[in-house]
C-alpha cells in the first residue's frame, strides 16, 4: 500500500510540474505576444511620422519628388478639408464651435478658447428663412398650402364696390 501512495504522489508531482510549466510557457508566450504587438504600433507610429514630414515638406513647398506620394498627399489634403468641414456641421448641430488655433470644441459664445487662449470670431447668426409656406406659421411644406391653410397666393377680391369682407381691396 505503501507504493501506492509513493506512485501517486510522483504522478501528482508531475502533473503540478507539467501544469507549472505549461503556465510558464503561456505566460511567456502572451508577454512575447504582447512584445510583438508593441514593436508593431511602435513601427506603425513611426510610419505615421515618416507620412506626417513627408506631407508637411510636400505643404510647404506644394511639390513632391515622387508622383505617388504626391497623389496620397492631394488626398490628405482633401480629406483635411471634409474633416474641416464636418466638425463645423458637428459643431453647430451641437449649438458650439471650433476653436481655429487648437481644434477643440467650444461654446458658441466663447471669446477666446479655454485651451489655448486664442480670441475667438464672433458667430453671426444667419436667419433661416426656409419658409417655403410663406404664411409664417414656421412650417416647410413644400406642397400648395400648408397645414395652416396658407395657399400662396393672395386672396383676390371679386367685389364690384367696397369691399368690407377684410382683403383690403376697393374696386
């Protein structure tokens, strides 16, 4: 009986040190995973930095020495546009705006930015007349009259002397 528990106890300290090992060599392979992993974004951000010099000398001197850059960079340029663009819709849909110098999002009535403390233009507020109806009840149906009962056009008079029915007209 005595073998017995000598067999098990050498089957069971195997096992713990095939397990220990196991967990070694995945711990081991997850921090090479992990180390793989980091090399690449560092590569990677060393590409967008190569990319970012080689787009601000093509800026500056609007030229490029190799055509296929320059085609990326025309790209880059219309893309920075749209971006532009975009974040001065986001901007006013979220009743704000861009700060010009930093880029960050700003109250609509701030005078300078909170971040980089560049004065700020003053928005002009455009009216919308977008009024299609032209009743002026603030509806946009584009259809002959609106739900207000506004048809367009003004009211004729077909009176053959003073009117009093309220058109304003007098034949």
């Amino acid at each position: 009986m005595n073998d017995f528990w000598d067999n098990l106890g050498k089957v069971i300290n195997e096992a713990a040190c095939k397990a220990v090992k196991a967990s070694e060599a995945a711990v081991e392979l997850t921090k090479t995973s992990v180390n793989i992993k980091l090399d690449e974004l560092k590569r990677e951000s060393y590409f967008k930095e190569i990319g970012k010099l080689v787009y601000g000398k093509y800026r500056d001197k609007c030229e490029c020495e190799c055509d296929d850059i320059a085609v990326f960079c025309e790209c880059i340029d219309e893309l920075e546009i749209s971006i532009d663009e975009n974040k001065v819709k986001a901007a006013k849909l979220k009743n704000k705006k861009y700060c010009e110098e930093c880029c960050i999002m700003l109250d609509k009535i701030a005078s300078y930015c909170y971040s980089c403390g560049a004065k700020q233009p003053v928005i002009i507020e455009e009216d919308d007349d977008d009024e299609v109806c032209g009743c002026g009840c603030g509806c946009s149906d584009e259809e002959e009259a609106c739900d207000c009962g506004f048809s367009g056009e003004e009211e004729v008079c077909d009176c053959d002397d003073d009117c009093d029915c309220g058109c304003g007209e007098s034949e």
